[in-house]
C-alpha cells in the first residue's frame, strides 16, 4: 500500500516538475555537465565505471542510491543513504532541497522502473534532456533499454552511443 502511495506522490511532483521542464536535446559536443543516478542494487564495477565516465571528457556528478545504508559507500560520488528517504522510500525535504538547484544538461537514471527514490532523484534534478534505462514512471525523454539491465556501464554506453548519433 506504501508503495502505491508512494508512486503517485512521486506522479504528481514529477507533473508539476514537468510544467517546469524545457525538453531540448543538445548534441554530444555541447553537453557540458551530465547527473548520472546509479542505485545499489545493480552490479557495480567502480573502475570500470571511472574509466568510461572519464574518457567522455564531461564533467559527470555521480548520485548513487544505497537507502539501506547508514555511511557512503564511495567518497567521490553523491550518495543518498537511509537518512535522505522518508517513510514512504523517497527522497526526504533535505535530500530535495539539497539537490533542487542543480543544472545540467543530461540526466541519466540507470536505475530499474520500480526504483522510486532514483526516479525522484532524476525528477528534482534541472535538465534539458532526461535519460533512463527503463519505462519507470515515464519521467524520461529517452528510454535506452539494454540487454545487461543490472550493469550501469552496459547502459551508459548505450546511452552515449545513442545521444552521439542524435544530431539536432
């Protein structure tokens, strides 16, 4: 029942964001700054993660979702933990707050549909363009739908594959 609470709480701010949100793509060789949402239960390679996000040449923030855990698992990435999610599994005021005046130009949710507090995560964040890697709560402008759904970096590579053949 909580979940179901949960997902249209999650609808009706992702409408009003939405109302807000200027949906342009921009070709690869002007993204500047890119927010990349990736949650703890996908099977994680860090370094190899590191590697493809440094050969972009972008500036990339890193937001990784662990809502059961009490310390960040990595000092170089944004990590949202038990203390950011409320009662319902998304993110509290203060982890909203925290994040809302963020700007970039890409999002991309590598996290699963069914991960609300990530969906939330990519809703509070200011994009032109928002990515995801599946249907979720149709909060995305592309939906990239990989053969390896548990391995952000199979994602990501697709997701870069695709925005670089996109020309506006």
């Amino acid at each position: 029942m909580f979940a179901f609470i949960a997902r249209k709480i999650l609808r009706s701010k992702i409408r009003r964001n939405d109302q807000k949100h200027q949906k342009k793509f921009l070709p690869w060789e002007q993204i500047e700054k890119i927010a990349l949402i990736v949650g703890s239960e996908s099977i994680l390679n860090k370094s190899e993660l590191d590697t493809l996000l440094n050969d972009t040449h972008k500036y990339i923030e890193v937001f990784f979702i662990e809502p059961k855990s009490k310390e960040p698992s990595y000092g170089d990435w944004q990590c949202f933990l038990k203390k950011d999610t409320n009662f319902l599994k998304l993110p509290n005021h203060a982890a909203e707050e925290h994040i809302k005046g963020k700007q970039f130009d890409v999002v991309i949710n590598t996290c699963p549909g069914n991960n609300l507090f990530a969906a939330g995560i990519a809703s509070f964040l200011t994009a032109s363009f928002k990515c995801a890697g599946s249907r979720g709560i149709h909060d995305a402008d592309l939906i990239i739908q990989s053969s390896d759904t548990k391995n952000p970096a199979t994602l990501l590579k697709d997701t870069f594959h695709y925005i670089k053949m996109i020309h506006v």
